[in-house]
C-alpha cells in the first residue's frame, strides 16, 4: 500500500491495542482518545496528510522501486547529494510541523532502518539469512508506511556498570530459549519514545556477556509489532497540561510518551531477527550502518526548527515589552541568532562534504554532525535560560483563559496588556515561554536534548575518535612549523 494519510495512521494505532499502562492502570479504549496521546497522535496525523496534500505531497515521498507506488522520501537510501538534499528538505517540513519538539517523529526511525538494510552486507556472508531478513523488512515498512519505535538501552539493574559493584548476575534482557519458531525474549527495555503510539518497535540494545560462550544471548536485534503477546509498555506520568491550546500549547501538541518496555517471554518470530548471538556482528551492524550518521541529518532538522521556535518566541518577548534597545538583551538574542546560524552551517557542511560508502549511499561527512551534536547539547540549556532571564517575573503570572471569560476580565485586559499585544495575547505568549521553560514539559525536553545521542563523554568521543586523523595532521604541522 502507498503511504498512509492521517486518518489511517489514527486507525491502525487505535486497532493495534498493544498492552500499555499508565499510572497503574491499562488503558483501555481507543488511545488516540486518551488524554496522554490524543494531542500527539493529531499532530502526527496532521504530518502523514502532508503525504497527500497536493501542494506538499511531490517534496514527501517518492516512487518505490519495488511497487512504484508513492512512499516516504525518509525510507529513501540517498545515492547522490541532490538525494540528500532532497531527504533533507522533507525532514525540514517535518520538523516546521513539529517545531523540534518530537524527538522521534517517524522520519527517525525511517532513516534508521534504512540505514540498517543498506549496511545488511555486514551479515550477508556469515548470517545470509538474517541479511535477507533485514532487507525485507526495511522493504516491509517502507511499503506499508510503518509508525516504528526503537529501544537501545537497559534499565539500571541490568547494565554493567551494576555488574562491577555488586558482583551479582544482572538483570540483563536476554534470550532465554530458542525454538522452531524463533527466539524468546525476557528482560526490560527504556526508553521506548512513542512505543505506545507506533506500529511497531526494533530491540537493538548493545550486546551485554557474562560468559564466553560462542553464542551469547545478550546479543540480539529484531523488529516485531508492538502488540505482540507478552509486551507491555509502562508510561511515565504525562505532562499534558490539558487539552487547552491557549494555557498548553506545547504539551496539548507535542507530548510524546517514554515507555519501560517489558518482554514476558516473548517469542520473535526468525524471519524477524536480525542479529542473534554474535556480539561482535552486533557491534559491527551498529557501527558500519553509520546509523548516528544517517539519523543525524534528521535531529539536525529537528534541532534547527527548534532553535528558530525559540528565537521567534524570543523576539514576541523583547518586542512586547519594548526591550529591542537594551544591549544586555540585544546579546542575548544574537545568541540565539547564532546558533541557528551555526546549525545551518553544520548541516550544509555535512551534506556538501558527502561521499559514498561501501554500501552505496551517499553518507553525509560525519565531523559536522558530530561537532552539532557537541554544541546542541552544550547550547539548549543555554537557550532555555535566554527565555527564563527576559521571562523573569511573566513566566510565573500565567493567568487560565478562563480568567479572561470571568467578571474580572475587564481589568485583566487593561492591567496585562503589553506593547501593540492585548492582555490575552500577552499571556498567552507569557504561558508559551512557561512551558518551554518552567513547566515538567519543558524540563523533559532539557533533559532529553541533553542525552539524545548519549551523554556528554559519549558524545564528545565520538567527535573526538573521529577527528584522530585531523588532529594528527595539525599536530604535524606544528611540529614543521616549530622546525
């Protein structure tokens, strides 16, 4: 089937009823009409009918090579820079829809099991079969237009980390028998994004032995439904404020939902696995894929849609209290002017620095993106508290709509109003700048942002490993120059 449109995104969700559990009750019904998922499924809704719409449709998909029907340009294997240019440009329309606030919007994932198939190779001469598994399945959701979730990290008790303190067995997930019928699963997995609100989940967590036994069964990636029998999604308490788009307008959006997910027993059928026992192979698929690569021109379309959101909020601000001529306020908003400014050149770097890898895609340069991640996770915090010192005191007095519906609105309207903005509006913009950066949402996006590729030392050597070559090729310089 051709890519689905936002009605058929709601209604495969709603028949999916995957088992999901939320402040210590099951949800029961159709999910996009709970309050936790409704105001994100909407917007999702609202990017899959771009898919259809006529006058953005042609920049959204492209035509399959296996059915020539019209799929997602996210699922698209680029060969050329003008196919990069192209992924980038539906990525960025995406991500306006959604302001960078879905850290896993669809187009992730998408790009993520590309990147897998296309580096299937890796597998191919030892594991033939799961090769072939691998590639069916990237062509299985590109087809049908699958809403994927992804797991990749183990809770506390099963890290090894745990192992060295307390010399006891963890809690690892891990295979715990194999069958005619496929491999079975138990243990728990975090931190599933979206997995209550998507079709199905990949488990690629990094391979984890005790033993040195050939055949480990720590090591493992599939992908199954997400309503599979014996997985069960445990949420968070949600940060929808309400549903109210004038007291909530972010998480009446875009709240999306981390999930604990647990595996009972779970039988992953073997045309579903694609790497089993071999940690090294697993290692290697993670590795030669070039998934952070990949992946990382899709969180730079993000990361730029936000930080342009924050500086127009920014900008409503300083304009609505008349704070344009203030230096100390003129620095700041040049702050955030040049992160934006920084971002973009990242990403042009990156795509204009392409080559083509092993496998046949056109890999963006991986130094620009690394040094993106580097700043963007030093930079956020920064930015959110570039809104808390120009907020100060209207970040706190964030009056209901209601108020202005009241007896008292008459004085409401004239002691709130601002500069060329009536009271409603004033606080309407001041509840903004609250949820970006005061209220639970907005502090779950700092943390998010600060740990989306891993933590500070994980992402800095990345960048550092990375840049080996280079930094050899200036030390020798200075040594010449020092000659």
């Amino acid at each position: 089937m051709p890519v689905k449109s936002g009605s058929e995104y709601i209604e495969r969700i709603n028949q999916n009823l995957p088992d999901v559990w939320i402040g210590g009750e099951r949800v029961q019904g159709p999910i996009s009409e709970h309050k936790a998922f409704k105001g994100l499924m909407a917007t999702q809704a609202a990017m899959y009918d771009m898919q259809h719409d006529s006058e953005s449709q042609s920049a959204m998909v492209y035509s399959s090579p296996v059915t020539g029907h019209p799929v997602g340009l996210s699922y698209k294997q680029p060969k050329t820079k003008k196919d990069l240019v192209l992924r980038r440009q539906m990525m960025q329309s995406w991500a306006n829809c959604h302001h960078g606030f879905l850290g896993r919007s669809p187009d992730y994932m998408n790009t993520a099991i590309m990147a897998f198939s296309a580096a299937a190779g890796v597998l191919k001469e030892k594991y033939p079969q799961y090769a072939a598994n691998l590639k069916r399945y990237y062509e299985y959701c590109q087809e049908n237009d699958i809403t994927l979730s992804h797991v990749f990290i183990q809770p506390r008790a099963g890290r090894v980390t745990t192992f060295l303190r307390t010399f006891e067995e963890p809690e690892t997930a891990r295979v715990v028998e194999k069958n005619k019928d496929g491999i079975v699963v138990r243990g728990a997995f975090l931190l599933d994004t979206q997995g209550a609100t998507s079709d199905e989940i990949l488990v690629f967590p990094p391979p984890f032995s005790l033993s040195v036994d050939e055949e480990s069964p720590y090591a493992f990636a599939f992908a199954v439904p997400s309503n599979l029998k014996g997985i069960s999604y445990v949420c968070r308490e949600s940060f929808v404020g309400g549903e109210s788009s004038y007291n909530y307008p972010l998480s009446s959006r875009f709240e999306e939902m981390d999930t604990l997910v647990l595996f009972k027993d779970v039988t992953v059928p073997w045309d579903r696995v694609f790497v089993y026992g071999d940690e090294n192979m697993a290692s290697r698929l993670m590795e030669e894929s070039h998934f952070h690569t990949h992946t990382g021109i899709q969180i730079m379309c993000k990361n730029i849609a936000k930080t342009e959101f924050l500086l127009g909020t920014i900008e409503m601000m300083v304009d609505a209290c008349g704070l344009d001529n203030h230096d100390h306020i003129i620095e700041k908003v040049t702050e955030m002017i040049v992160a934006v400014e920084t971002l973009k050149a990242f990403q042009l770097a990156a795509e204009n620095g392409a080559s083509i890898d092993r496998w046949g895609s056109m890999l963006p340069n991986k130094k620009p993106l690394l040094a993106a991640n580097v700043y963007f996770q030093k930079m956020y915090p920064r930015l959110i508290e570039i809104i808390q010192l120009i907020g100060a005191s209207n970040l706190m007095l964030i009056l209901d709509e209601q108020d202005f519906n009241s007896e008292i609105s008459d004085q409401l309207n004239q002691y709130l109003k601002s500069i060329d903005v009536d009271a409603k509006k004033s606080v309407q913009l001041s509840r903004l700048a609250w949820e970006l950066s005061v209220s639970s949402f907005g502090g779950r996006q700092a943390v998010y942002e600060r740990f989306f590729f891993g933590n500070a030392s994980i992402v800095n050597k990345r960048l550092y490993n990375e840049y080996e070559d280079s930094r050899h090729k200036y030390v020798d310089r200075i040594k010449t120059f020092l000659s």
